[in-house]
C-alpha cells in the first residue's frame, strides 16, 4: 500500500509565478489509511470549513420562518428555493444580537447590525478614525487555523467597501461596509472584484507578481492553466484513476470560471461608465454567483477554510428590476405594514435565497472523500436585523447549512429560547472546527444542540 506516488496535502501546481492549490486526492492520505479510505476520510483527514454571507436590510419574518419544528417541517415561501437541499441545512429561530441595538447610542442600526454581525460587540459611536468594536469569529478562526491554508481567510462583497466617512446617522462606513475584523480596530476589507479574486487565489504571493502574470496572460491570450501544464502533466502521470478524474474535473472547473470572468471583463469594457474594465458584472445576480463560485473553488482547493461574504451592505437601497421589484430595498424594508411593500421585500429575500442555493448545489457538486464538499462545511447565512421595518436585531433571520463533517445536525427547524445570543452559535462552530475559544463577544456558552 506505500505507494511511490503518494505526496503531502500541500502540494501545489506552479509554474511562472502561478500556483493552484489541490483538491484532497486519495495519493494525499496516509498508507495505512488507503483501504479505509472512502469510509473515513471526511471524519478523520479532510479539512473543515466555515462561511459567514450576509443579507441586509432584514427579511420578511412571515414568509421566512417556518410554522412548525422539528424534522417534519414545511419551508415557507422565502426558503422554498432551498428544498432540495432540505437535509443540508438547518433553519435557527431565536438568536439574537443585543450589541447591534443603541443602548444610549441612538439611531444608526445598520451600521450597528454589520459591525456586530461575526463580533457581537458593540460599535463605538464614531465618524473619525477612533473606531472600535471587536475581533470577529472568522478571524478567531484564522489565526488559529489560517496557518494550514496558503490564504489564512478570504473576504468578499458585491458592494465597493468604504472605510472611511459617515454612512449612518454618525457611524464610520468601515462598520457598514466590513464584516471581518482582524482587531477591534482594524477591519478586513472584502474583495469585489472577481478578477481580482480570482488572481488572488492562484497567484504566486510574489509581490507584483499578480498583475504582471495577468498582463502576461492577456499578452499571448494564454489561460492560467497554460502556466501549469507542465506540472499538470507530470502530477497526473503518477496518479491513479480516481485522482487523474478529480484533477481533471477541478481543473476544468478552475478554466471555466476563468472564462466567465474573461467575459465578464470584456461586457464591463463595453459599458459607458467603465473607463477601465473591472472585471465587475453589470449583472447583480452574475456578479453574486461569480463570488460563490470564487468561495467554492477556495474550498475545494483548500486555499482556504473560512470565507465571509457581503451579498449587499445593511442599508443598501439597490432596486431589484430583473425579478419586479424597481423600489430601493432599503425604502421598501420601512414597510409600515403594507403588505405590497412586504411581499415586494419577499421577491428580493427570495432572489438572495437562489443564489445561496446555488451556492450548496455547487457544494454539494464536488465529492471528497466518501461524501460532498458541502459535508464538510459550517456555513452561516442571514443577517443582524429581523423585521426592517422595526429594525429589531431579535429573533433573526439565520440558516446553518453544512453538515461539519458530521458535527451538525442539519434538516430540521431548531427553535432556540429567545433572546439567545448569536455568539453563542459561534463559540460552537468554534468548537466543531477544533479552535478552542472561551468567548465570542457576549456569548454566553455552547449550543451544544446544533
């Protein structure tokens, strides 16, 4: 069974300043393990993941939480999308973000419920560069585990970040605008543009390396692929079947994400008001799923196992047009119980919905070990205001997807005690990715039940 082509688990493809960081392959597991291999490798060898997105500006709480507990539950309208990925997730009532309310410091929840989302501490009131509000969990996280990874976290968001200025009611837009803090005062700016993503993910680390790879590339209109052929070639013929297949299957799936991209930047080239391409979609929901699929390609290839990601920032007043919606979403979440405005904030809750749907199908798409990518993932969906209209910041509107390599227990509506702090659901995550932590925030302890 000591096979002359087994190799570590950090192997890598390089060539001319490229490096593209593998799938797990069975030439990667220990000998003595081979057999066993398929009955085991997602509990024993393969790595776990963890992902926080966000949606903004609340939901609507009556076509969102479902009626009854437990297994035997229906999905209400909003998360009917999800249905056949009902075994790959759970639906949370109960959890609560107290941080995220004023206690004295007036309006300004927005903000608030961004700052508070992933720190569940409470933001200084503050417009200047004196800000203040905790270390997030995905960071927790990474500087425990980011060692492993060639990218110790990756943060992304579909809304051009600002880390400076006022953006609600006398709070800076770097709490608007940021999910990940690395200290109480020093934010992670998310990442918007998918090509930069994208060079990020697979450059060589080399400083400068990125752009002048990429011009390189467009030069001789040559693939990132092409940089690695060689290597490729040379790794491939000292596999077996089944890995041969799954390097096949990663590396095609890394070429057409490249192509996407590619046409992506030559649209964005065409519009008026782009005087130098981005490779930034006209195209929201194009633009959305070009950041999951960036998030999915991160975790197969184990560049990295914790991702955040911003579907829109709190606040965000984008119009909807392409599903009927023409209103600003921010406008329609002060609803005033209107039940036009409500089921017009239902359509826009229901897209965001989709395109996380999309997200697990591509999850679920990859195999790894004797399961699915998504097996081994903890992937947290929903946001830190319940109803917009009231900016409540109680009973919120949180999925739990994944199955954390069998450390969840997902498939049903769990139904937690009010008012139970949304840290505490962290510190359990924590927990499951085997990063010990004594608090997140105001938590208060464990879920064990999750």
């Amino acid at each position: 069974m000591n096979k002359p082509w087994q190799f570590p688990r950090r192997t890598f493809l390089k060539g001319l300043g490229t490096v593209i960081a593998l799938p797990t392959l069975e030439a990667m597991l220990p000998p003595a393990r081979m057999l066993a291999a398929r009955a085991t490798e997602a509990a024993q060898s393969l790595p776990r993941r963890m992902a926080f997105i966000y949606i903004p500006n609340g939901a609507n709480m009556e076509e969102w939480t479902p009626t009854s507990v437990g297994a035997d539950y229906e999905l209400p309208n909003i998360l009917q999308p999800l249905q056949p990925l009902k075994n790959d997730f759970q639906v949370i009532s109960g959890l609560a973000h107290d941080k995220a309310r004023p206690h004295g410091d007036g309006p300004g929840d927005h903000a608030r419920a961004s700052a508070t989302f992933l720190t569940g501490c409470q933001a200084r009131k503050t417009k200047g560069a004196d800000i203040k509000v905790g270390v997030s969990v995905d960071q927790i996280a990474a500087e425990k585990i980011g060692k492993s990874t060639r990218l110790p976290s990756l943060e992304l968001s579909c809304d051009k970040g600002r880390t400076a200025g006022e953006c609600d009611s006398g709070y800076s837009c770097a709490y608007q605008f940021n999910l990940s803090w690395k200290t109480a005062s020093t934010p992670m700016p998310p990442e918007v543009d998918p090509r930069l993503v994208f060079d990020r993910l697979f450059s060589s680390g080399i400083d400068g390396g990125t752009e002048e790879n990429r011009a390189k590339r467009d030069l001789y209109n040559k693939s990132i692929l092409d940089f690695v052929t060689e290597d490729a070639s040379r790794l491939r013929s000292k596999l077996g079947y089944t890995d041969r297949h799954k390097l096949d299957e990663y590396l095609t799936a890394v070429r057409e994400l490249e192509q996407r991209i590619q046409q992506a930047e030559k649209f964005a080239a065409t519009q008026p008001d782009f005087v130098k391409p981005t490779g930034i979609p006209k195209q929201y929901e194009q633009h959305l799923r070009l950041m999951y699929d960036m998030m999915a390609l991160a975790f197969q290839s184990d560049t990295t196992r914790i991702a955040t990601f911003i579907t829109a920032h709190d606040g965000d007043d984008r119009p909807y047009p392409f599903i009927g919606v023409s209103d600003g979403h921010h406008t329609l979440s002060h609803h005033q119980n209107d039940q036009a405005k409500k089921e017009k904030i239902a359509k826009i809750n229901r897209f965001h919905t989709e395109q996380f749907a999309y997200f697990l199908d591509k999850l679920k798409s990859v195999k790894e070990g004797n399961g699915t990518l998504l097996d081994n993932c903890m992937i947290v969906y929903g946001g830190a205001i319940g109803d917009g209209n009231r900016h409540n910041h109680d009973n919120l509107p949180i999925l739990l997807a994944g199955h954390g390599a069998g450390a969840l227990n997902p498939g049903r509506h769990l139904k937690l005690d009010h008012e139970t702090p949304m840290t505490n659901l962290y510190l359990s995550m924590l927990d499951r990715m085997g990063v010990p932590a004594q608090r997140v925030g105001d938590s208060t302890g464990k879920l064990e039940d999750v």
